[in-house]
C-alpha cells in the first residue's frame, strides 16, 4: 500500500523553502498575547472587586446621608411649624387688644349734652385685630360721633365700614374697629 500512494504522488523538489526567519516570531507574539490577555483579566477582575466594593460604600455613604437629610427636613419642618404657630399666636395675642382704653376713651368724649345708651363690642375669634362695635349715643348728633372717632382714632384704632343711622334724639354707629401700628 505504501508503493501505490507513493507512485501516485509525484516528485516535487524545490516548490517552497521554509518559513522565513520573522515568522518565528509568531508563536512568541501568541504567547506574549495569551500572558497579556492574562494579565489584563486579572486587571479587570480585580478593578470589578474593588469597584463593588466602594459601590457599597457609596450606597451606605449616600443612605447615611439620605437619613441625616430627612433628619434634618423633618427638625426643619418641626421648626416651620412652631414657627408658624408661634406668629399666628403673636398675631392673635397682637389683635387682642385689651378694650379698656377704647371704652374710657369713648366715656370721656361725650359732651355734657350726650349719653351712651349703648355699647357693645364683638371680636372676631378668626381675625381678633378686627372689633366689631356698636354704639348708641341719646343727644349730641353728628358733633359727637366726630368727636367720639377722634379718640378712638388717638388709640391708633380705624374704622372701617362705618354705618350710622340718626334718629329724632339718638344715633346709632356701627363700624370694625382696626388697630394700626403707626409709630
């Protein structure tokens, strides 16, 4: 069997010589690639170690600061709410005004002439700046009613929607009494 291949091959002397010399550095270039390739997988593994773990750290970190944040929102809005509060209690407290001055100030204005028949003064309990107040004077007119705003306008009090009605010997006045700071 060996002498009918070999007859069926023909002689071909000479047709290539060998590899030249630069191609004997092919398998060293595969080498030192398969040992680059190496190298930079474990490069890469150990960059992906280290980024998991400073990715936790950045989690907690960030949870840590996410807690302190809502930490201080919530003694932030703790605060606005006292806050808050604390103006509309000013406000009241500010708009509740004692009275008094009002009433001995209304006392002293009326004439030798002119009573008070009536007095009456409602606060509003939403907005107790504002006084709602009816007076009811025998005697005096027009005259005292002017009189009588002048020195309420002294206590630093407006009116405000003002109505009267003048009857034969009496005069009734109702107005919102406003108190404004004017310093």
């Amino acid at each position: 069997m060996d002498n009918i291949i070999h007859d069926l091959k023909t002689q071909r002397q000479g047709v290539s010589g060998g590899l030249p010399g630069a191609y004997k550095i092919i398998p060293i270039a595969f080498y030192a690639g398969v040992v680059f390739s190496l190298a930079l997988s474990l490069f890469f593994y150990l960059s992906i170690r280290e980024y998991k773990s400073k990715k936790l750290q950045w989690e907690m970190q960030t949870s840590q600061a996410k807690s302190a944040q809502n930490k201080f929102l919530t003694s932030h809005q703790e605060i606005v709410d006292l806050t808050e509060k604390a103006q509309g209690l000013a406000g009241w407290l500010e708009g509740a005004r004692p009275l008094q001055p009002v009433t001995t100030a209304i006392g002293r204005s009326m004439s030798e002439d002119s009573t008070i028949a009536e007095l009456a003064f409602d606060r509003n309990p939403e907005i107790p700046a504002h006084t709602f107040m009816q007076l009811k004077i025998n005697g005096g007119g027009t005259d005292q009613i002017e009189s009588t705003l002048a020195s309420i306008n002294a206590l630093n009090y407006q009116t405000y929607s003002a109505q009267q009605v003048k009857a034969t010997n009496a005069t009734d006045f109702q107005a919102t009494l406003i108190y404004s700071d004017r310093k």
